[in-house]
C-alpha cells in the first residue's frame, strides 16, 4: 500500500476515534450530572449553570451534524463518481465538491473543543471555588 493510502487510512481512523469521543464526551459529562446528584446540586445552583448546558450541548451537536453532513457529502461524492458527472443534479455535483473541504472538519472540531474546554473551565470552577 502507498505511502497515501496509508495516511488516508491514518486520518479516517483518527478521525473517527475523535468525532466519538467528542460526542461521548459531549453527551457523557452532562448524563453524569444528571445521575450524580451531588454533581447537579453543584451545577443547578451556579449561575452559569443553562451557559454551561447550552455549551455542551452546542459541542456534541456540532459534531452530530458534521456527521451528518460528512454522510451527505460522502453519498454525493460516490454518486457523482459511480454515475459520472453529466448524470447528476446540481445538488450532488455541490455536495461532492465539498468531498475534499478538510477545514470543514477542523473547524467543527476545534468549536467542539472550545465549547466543551469553556464548559469544562466552568465546572471546575464550581468545585474549586467550593
């Protein structure tokens, strides 16, 4: 296998390990807060507590949707390829170009790390400042 493939390969499996772990984590911290009820007492008398909730959920959601997008995006593009570019609607031929738009991708992900990094700075604040 070439040197390409193998680095394709690379970024799939990198990519794929990340997207769940930012969505496990997007949606894992604010579970725990609900079962641990010392943790959601901590949490529902901060002041920040819906900021806090709300930056969560716009982490994982960013990445359920760049999920969605990338599917759309990779149907296209195996549409475009496999009936050829004259058999295809505007719509897929748009989609498919957006095939190679890697700063998609880290766009969505570094979002995703500052939500969940800013959410996270104010949970720990809440139970050093205890």
């Amino acid at each position: 296998m070439a040197a390409k493939d193998d680095n394709l390969k690379l970024y799939e499996e990198y990519n794929k390990t990340l997207r769940t772990w930012l969505v496990g984590f997007g949606f894992g911290v604010p579970a725990l807060f609900i079962v641990n009820e010392a943790a959601q007492n901590k949490l529902t008398a901060s002041e920040n507590a819906e900021f806090i909730i709300w930056l969560f959920l716009a982490g994982a959601g960013i990445q359920v949707f760049m999920a969605l997008f990338n599917k759309i995006i990779s149907w296209c593009a195996y549409h475009k390829h496999n009936v050829g570019d004259d058999k295809c609607g505007d719509i897929v031929k748009a989609f498919a170009w957006l095939e190679n738009a890697f700063l998609l991708d880290v766009i969505t992900d570094i979002l995703s790390l500052v939500f969940f990094g800013w959410s996270i700075t104010l949970i720990m604040g809440l139970f050093i400042n205890a």
